[in-house]
C-alpha cells in the first residue's frame, strides 16, 4: 500500500534550510563581526538601538517609512513567526506549496494549518478566489482563522507573484479579517530586478500586514542567524509588538550582539555589501537558467526562476522512469536525487504538497564548488557557467535528468 502521509519516512528532524548562498563570507562583514566578537552578550529582546536603526532605513529606502518602535529583531526568522503567531491567535492559512519551516511553527503550537492553492502563474501567494473559499469551509467547520503567512518573492517555487495577484489576494484576505505576515526574505534577489516588479502588501494596506525578512536570504550567512519583523503603525500594530516581545522574551531569541552588528552593517547597504549582493544575484540567475534548462528540457515541468538561490520541479511526467527505480511518492524521490545527484534535494512533501506528488526544490549553491576557492571563482568570472566544476556539477545535473527521459521513452507503451 502507498503511504499517503510523511509520517515515520525519511529524517524526522529535517527541516530543509534556506538555500544557501554557497559562497564564502564577505571580507567586511567579516571584519565587523570580529570586531564585535568580544561582546559576550546577546541583545534585549527585540533588538537594540543600532539593529533597529538599520532596519529602519532598510525599509524606508523600499517606500516603507518605519520607526525603530515599529520593528523588531531575532535569531531568524522562525523565532520571529513562532512569535507573531503565538500572539495572533487562530488558525493559519499558507499557500501550498510553501516554505518549509511555516506549517511547523503553527502546529507546534497546536494551531491548525490549512494549505491554499495558488495561482497558475506563481506561488507564494493563494488564490484569492480559493482563498476566500477556504476561510468559507474553515468557519463552517468551526475553525477561527486569522493569519494568512504568503510570500511575494517566493521559497519554494522562485516565483514572484504579479502585482494584480497580490492585490486581489490581500484585498480578499483583509475583507475576511485576516492578518498577513509577509515574508519578504527573498525580496532582494530578483533575478531581473529592472524587469521584475515586485509589490509588498505593506505598500498596498499599510495598516494590515506585517512583513517579516531573514538576512539570510539576502545579506548574511546561515549561520549568522538575524531576522527583522516590521509592525504596523496603528494601535493594533503597538500591540501586536509588545506580545511578540513577550514571547521573544519567554523565548530567549535574542539576536548575539556580534551577529546584530553584522546585521546592522549589512542592513546600511553600504558600497561592498550591494556590489556584493548584485553579484551573488547575477550568479545565481545565470546557474538557476542553466538548471531549469537541463530539468525542463528532460520533460520536467518547473515555472522558470525568478528570484531567490533555487527552483521547484515537478517530475510527474517522469513518473513512469522514477517507479522503475522504486521511487513512488516525494520521499522516496528525495532520496533518489539526493543520492544520485550529491546534494540535498527536499521533497515537495517538505513544503505542504501532497506525498504522492513528484516535487523536489533543487538550490543553486552546490553547484557553485566544494571549496571556497571555487566558489569565490564563480563570484569574479565573466563566464562562471563555463568553469570546470561549475560545467562538471551542471553536466551531472542534466544527465541525471536525462537518463530519466531515456528510460521513461523506453517504458512507453508502443503506439
């Protein structure tokens, strides 16, 4: 019989991380944190002064003017959700698929979560129509939801959602009471960012949405753990903070003052720090093109990336080949890829897709190298596609996919 639920399959404690840069430490922030490396202590709860300020302006200067009583700080972006929706109340409602670490933080709670569909030409938002139908079911089986989590540059799919999407989203989420949590973690990474328009739902309802960002995504390493949450500024805002600070406290998530300060340089946007973003982007864009390429051009189905270090693909057209190789459900395909490929390839089961859908995120960073040298190479190569470890790991890559291709062709039936 299929197993028809995760539970008791694969690593119990698995928790796919974002998509990692893959690239060695900028030599500033570096610098920055050693300076700060004798300051034993961990910041108050919430952030301080300097984190907050920065904050501030990194918001400002994206048409969202914000007060440093209007923000707060954490070990990540977790510890920031677990927070909002402790102190929000209610069911939660999130796209499906979606980030992987979303549906957790609500259930370790004891908090429903109920997945929505989204639309056909991205993820990271629902359907507004399929939302609205939702929240009807929801309520009618005596279910209190109040928080709709979504992401306009999105993790999993590396979509990012049309403007008109996200206004007939919001607009329906807001008419139904719901409070938004924006995730905007991936917001900087556009891949076309002049050709790209990206629209927050703050800009839209100031008043209804609070955004979230993990500098992961973006400015620091994974193992820097930082993340910032912008409130609203109206009284619902003010206290929707204070309980977040309270549970931050109960918590003990406070941000290392060595880890705030590379924080708050990161945030200031200085020279270094955005030459260097925009060239991790560009990398990034250019191996995520070359990695759909090989998977669509297999017969896998993936919406071309458009943001973030990863892409989302559907091997259900190959589902013929995977069973011959005893892959049956996105667990078992997890292990297959992760094993023929080397590198870690999380099942869609990860993100809120059903068991039996084919579904893997694949991220860009191991295919930069295995050492830092090779990954600074990419950084500084007018053709990083064409280095031989980057050549090597894309080839692996395609003729994975395309042995997949050959032996599916080979099981069809005659006609």
């Amino acid at each position: 019989m299929r197993r028809t639920d995760p539970e008791g399959h694969g690593p119990v404690r698995y928790g796919p991380p974002l998509p990692d840069q893959g690239l060695p430490v900028l030599p500033e922030l570096r610098a920055v944190l050693a300076a700060a490396a004798d300051r034993a202590h961990a910041e108050p709860s919430g952030g301080g002064p300097e984190i907050l300020d920065a904050a501030c302006g990194y918001w400002s200067r994206r048409g969202l003017p914000t007060a440093p009583d209007r923000v707060a700080a954490a070990p990540g972006a977790p510890a920031l959700l677990l927070a909002l929706t402790g102190a929000l109340g209610g069911d939660v409602l999130v796209p499906r698929p979606c980030a992987a670490w979303w549906a957790p933080q609500a259930r370790l709670l004891g908090r429903s979560v109920f997945h929505v569909a989204t639309p056909a030409e991205c993820g990271g938002v629902p359907d507004p129509y399929a939302l609205l139908e939702t929240v009807r079911r929801v309520r009618a089986e005596g279910g209190d939801p109040r928080l709709l989590v979504l992401s306009v540059a999105d993790d999993p799919t590396a979509t990012v959602a049309p403007p008109e999407v996200v206004h007939e989203t919001v607009e329906a989420a807001v008419g139904e009471g719901l409070h938004i949590v924006s995730d905007e973690t991936w917001r900087d990474t556009l891949h076309q960012p002049h050709d790209t328009v990206l629209l927050s739902p703050a800009e839209m309802l100031p008043g209804e949405v609070t955004v979230l960002t993990d500098l992961a995504g973006a400015f620091l390493p994974q193992g820097w753990p930082a993340a910032v949450a912008r409130f609203t500024d109206n009284a619902s805002g003010v206290r929707l903070r204070s309980r977040v600070l309270d549970v931050l406290t109960v918590l003990g998530a406070r941000v290392a003052e060595p880890v705030a300060a590379a924080a708050a340089y990161a945030l200031g946007e200085g020279e270094g720090i955005t030459e260097r973003l925009a060239a991790s982007v560009r990398l990034h864009a250019r191996v995520a093109t070359a990695a759909h390429h090989a998977t669509v051009g297999s017969g896998a189905l993936a919406r071309p990336p458009r943001a973030g270090r990863h892409l989302y693909v559907d091997l259900g057209p190959l589902r013929s080949a995977l069973g011959a190789h005893g892959v049956g459900d996105a667990q078992d395909l997890e292990d297959f890829l992760t094993a023929r490929l080397g590198m870690p390839a999380p099942g869609g089961h990860r993100f809120g897709d059903e068991l039996a859908a084919l579904r893997v995120r694949l991220a860009t960073g191991p295919l930069l190298g295995r050492t830092d040298e090779e990954r600074a190479e990419c950084l500084t190569s007018p053709s990083p596609l064409e280095l031989p470890h980057v050549q090597r790991a894309l080839t692996l890559l395609g003729s994975a996919f395309d042995d997949l291709r050959d032996d599916a062709q080979r099981w069809e039936p005659p006609r």
